[in-house]
C-alpha cells in the first residue's frame, strides 16, 4: 500500500469518520451539557453572593469531566481495529499508516474545542443566573479560566496526559479497552502518588503534619507549629517539568508505533 501522505486523502478520511460518527458525537455533546446543567444549576439558583470558592468548584468540575470524557473518547477512537471483524476493512482503506493515525489524533485534538464549547455554554447559563442575583455593587462572575490560579496543578496535567494515555490503552487492549485503562492509570496513580511521592516526602521531612503536595514538585506542612512551602527550583525543577512535558510526545509515539503494530 502507497505510504506516502497526502493531504487531500487526510480531508477524505476524516470526512469518512464524520459521516459514521457525527450522530453518536453529538448525542454525546448533548449528554455532557445536560450533566454539567444538572450539577450547576442548583448551585446556581441558591447563591447570591460573591466567591471565590464558586470557581474553585468550577475547576474541579472541569477537570474531572475533561478527564472522563476524554478518555472514554480516545478509548473509542482505535476500537475500529480492536477485532478482524471490523479492523481489516479499515486497515485495507487506500490511506497511509500516517494519514489514518492522523485522523484518530486529530479528532481527538477536535475534542478540546467542542468540550469547552459545551462547558463554558453551561457555565454562562448558570453564571448568568447567578449575576442576576448579585447586588449591584458586587463583582461579577466570569467564565473560568482554565489555567488560571483556581485550577489544581495535578489535576491540570492530568487534563493534559489523559487522553493520549487512553489512546494508547485504545491500541494495547482490544476488549474493554476504557475499564483496563482506567484500572491500569488509577493503579500508577496510587503507586506514584501514594507510595512514591510520599515515600520521597517523609525520607526528606520525616517530623511534620502533611497539608498537601504538588506531584514530586511542592510539598506544604506544618512543622514545630510553622507552617512550611517547600518547591523545587533551579535545575531539579526543569528536569521534573520536562519529563513530564516529555511523556505527552511519548504517549504520541507509542500509539503510533502500536498502530503501525496492527497493520503489519
């Protein structure tokens, strides 16, 4: 099969995919915006006052449904060549390795704007409502930034690193491909979190009252009744940020070559 790219096969394929799937995405579009609905507008209806504790429910809330919807979204992408029945048809399209990779990478690229579409459309309708009610001296609420200071740090990369990590899963598990790598990814969790981070935490400070941490980054306690932020700096600190940087780039790679993996 003719391996070399070519831009308008890349337009056709993904036309392809939008035609099979375009009912399916938008019922999950619809799905999404009346779970976010339903969780905010009680909220909603109830404050009359300004906080900033609204935007912190508001990030936390962002990030967990990013991360679920996306992996169950990347998770679904390579289904296509989970079994003979239908992945050999797929496998015989007169598209390069490249080109069909491409479309699975750039659709799940699409995902971003069209999950924020229907975030910041629930989260201006319950703000809206919310604004209405405020006295007329009072702030005003905005649509949350989502790398703005309310946003946790952890939970910020994981919004970044989740849905390249379920792409991968999508290629390594042919059934249940969503539940495997949910159990695989809250399995390193716990090892990386639990263990390891906090391993390093209590060799380093061994005499302290644990608040909290930024994953192998920050660490904040209390200690002889002061209250301590510790943060890497300097050198350490570029390392941990570009190994973690690095493994979004990897993730990429090793879904790439698992594909071409299939194919052969």
């Amino acid at each position: 099969m003719n391996q070399t790219f070519s831009i308008n096969r890349l337009g056709l394929l993904l036309k392809l995919h939008l035609i099979e799937h375009l009912k399916s995405y938008l019922l999950g579009a619809g799905l999404l915006f009346g779970l976010l609905l339903a969780l905010l507008l009680p909220n909603a209806t109830r404050i009359s006052v300004f906080s900033t504790n609204v935007y912190q429910n508001h990030a936390l809330l962002f990030g967990v449904f990013f991360c679920g919807a996306s992996a169950w979204f990347a998770s679904e992408l390579f289904r296509v060549v989970s079994g003979p029945l239908r992945g050999i048809p797929y496998l015989m399209l007169p598209a390069s390795q490249l080109e069909k990779f491409l479309e699975a990478f750039l659709m799940l690229l699409l995902f971003v704007p069209i999950f924020l579409g229907v975030f910041y459309t629930a989260e201006g309708i319950c703000f809206s409502i919310i604004n209405a009610r405020l006295p007329a001296s009072s702030p005003r609420y905005e649509l949350l930034n989502p790398v703005g200071p309310y946003m946790d740090p952890f939970l910020g990369y994981l919004t970044y690193i989740t849905p390249f990590f379920f792409l991968v899963g999508s290629m390594y598990f042919p059934k249940l491909p969503f539940v495997k790598t949910g159990a695989l990814a809250i399995t390193l969790l716990i090892v990386t979190v639990a263990f390891v981070n906090d391993f390093i935490i209590d060799l380093l400070f061994p005499a302290r009252d644990y608040y909290g941490s930024t994953l192998f980054r920050e660490v904040n306690f209390t200690q002889d009744g002061r209250w301590y932020s510790v943060g890497l700096t300097g050198t350490p600190k570029l390392i941990i940020n570009s190994i973690l940087a690095l493994m979004i780039p990897a993730l990429w790679y090793i879904a790439y070559v698992r594909f071409k993996e299939k194919e052969l």
